[in-house]
C-alpha cells in the first residue's frame, strides 16, 4: 500500500497549485501534532509533516522541490496564528500572503470569555454549567440552551459583554467592502481594548499584533474549513485503526483517504 499510494501521490498535477491551507492535529497525548499541508481549491493532503515547529514548513518546501513544484507559485497561505509556522513561511515561502484562518481568530476570544466566566462563576454561582452556552455560535443553540442564554444574558453580566464582543467581532468577515470591512474593525479593537475586562483586553492585543494576516482575508476570502475538514477524515481513519503505531503507516492511510490520489494498477 506504501509504495502505491506514494507512487499516486508523486504522480499528482501540482501545476495549479496556488493556495496552501497548514492546519495541525493531536495525534497523541503528550503534544504529539501532526500537520497536514493541504491545496485549497483542490481539497487535497499534498504533504504531512511530523510535529508544528518551523522545520515543518521547510520539509513542505523540499518535498515540493524534490516533486518538480516551485515554493513561489504558491500565492495565499491560510493557517493560524502559530508563531513557528509564520517563522517557517517567512524564510521558505516568503512570496506568499498569509491568512489568518477565521476560525483561530475567534477563538482568541472564545478563550477570552472563558476566562472570564471563570473569575466571575467564583462569585456568581448563575453561571456554572454555562460553558458551552457562550462558545457556541447563536444558530447552534437547543432550543433549552436557548431559553437559558437568553435568560442569563439580561442580567448584568461580564461574561454577557465579553460575549458580545465576540459577536461584533464575527460580523467583520461578513463585509463585503475592504475599506468597510477594515474600518469597522478598528472600532471594534478600541470598544474591545476600552472593555474593562481583562481577557478580552489581551485577546484584542493580541488580534492586533497579528493584524496584517486578518485584513488579507479581505482580498484573498479563504478559510482554512477545507482543511479542518480533512482532518475530521483523518481523526475517523485512526479511530477506525485504533491508531497507529507507526507515523509511516498513518501517513500512508492519510494520504490514502484525504490526498484525491488516481491510482494505476498493475
């Protein structure tokens, strides 16, 4: 299976290959990641690479070398906001535009509000068991969580605001109008940093110091959802092994139902 899946893969048509999604999963506990290397608009794993250090992204790039590929046609780079793939992309793939994948941004401030309904739970006992109610977008509440985040979200709560920054915030990949769309984000960074509560001051800090990589997706409108995908594909494959001992087999496996490979047989 080895030697034809890798046969399969060598023999894929990257010519088009212009928008790199980088997305990475646990494969076991103890901060084991893999990270798979996907095109975009193919919705394909062309390359999967052990641990999420800067070293990943060069051994990306010296794969697609070795298959005939120039690193420089690549055009749009969606990931998140790991600093060692940004280190990795600076030095390897440095034509690119980076994009901040959507999901990662909120979820700076999904953490945000956790940890202030943390603090304010130690005080207010209303909030307990109220997680979920708060990370979850508004069109995938039950109808009971429905009824209780409303509930909870006229009394005067902090977690209630940091929610509510979430919010707005989410409203600015739905501009259509680049200067539009960056100009609303500038009041909402002000109305976040001036918010007097603490984790959402830090998040918006934060989403600041990656700014850049966030007013990209204005011109570029990609997410990394193609990818995030795939490793749904992925997590199923190993779940139906009961993992896998060796990284070689995964990668195999990975290749095999998340690559889009043609295969020749004798």
């Amino acid at each position: 299976m080895d030697h034809y899946v890798e046969r399969a893969r060598q023999a894929v048509d990257l010519s088009g290959f212009r928008q790199l999604g980088i997305d990475e999963f646990l494969l076991r506990k103890g901060h084991v990641y893999m990270t798979p290397f996907g095109d975009l608009e193919a919705s394909r794993v062309i390359f999967l690479g052990e641990g999420r250090k800067k070293g990943v992204i060069q051994g990306f790039v010296r794969d697609l070398e070795t298959r005939g590929v120039d690193p420089d046609q690549i055009e749009i780079i969606c990931c998140d906001m790991w600093d060692a793939y940004l280190s990795g992309i600076g030095e390897s793939l440095k034509r690119a535009q980076g994009v901040f994948d959507r999901f990662h941004v909120m979820n700076q401030l999904n953490k945000a509000i956790e940890r202030v309904r943390r603090e304010e739970q130690r005080e207010n006992k209303v909030l307990k068991k109220s997680r979920f109610l708060w990370l979850k977008n508004p069109e995938n509440l039950t109808p009971k969580q429905e009824v209780r985040h409303q509930a909870l979200k006229r009394l005067d709560l902090k977690t209630a605001r940091a929610y509510q920054t979430k919010l707005t915030l989410a409203r600015f990949w739905e501009i259509a109008d680049p200067a539009e769309a960056i100009s609303y984000l500038k009041r909402w960074y002000f109305w976040a940093t001036h918010s007097r509560l603490r984790p959402v001051i830090c998040a918006a800090r934060t989403i600041k110091a990656y700014w850049q990589g966030i007013i990209n997706f204005l011109d570029a409108r990609v997410t990394n959802g193609m990818i995030e995908g795939l490793n749904s594909k992925i997590k199923t494959a190993m779940k139906r092994a009961y993992g896998f001992k060796y990284v070689n087999y995964l990668r195999t496996i990975i290749y095999l139902v998340a690559g889009r490979l043609t295969f020749s047989y004798p």
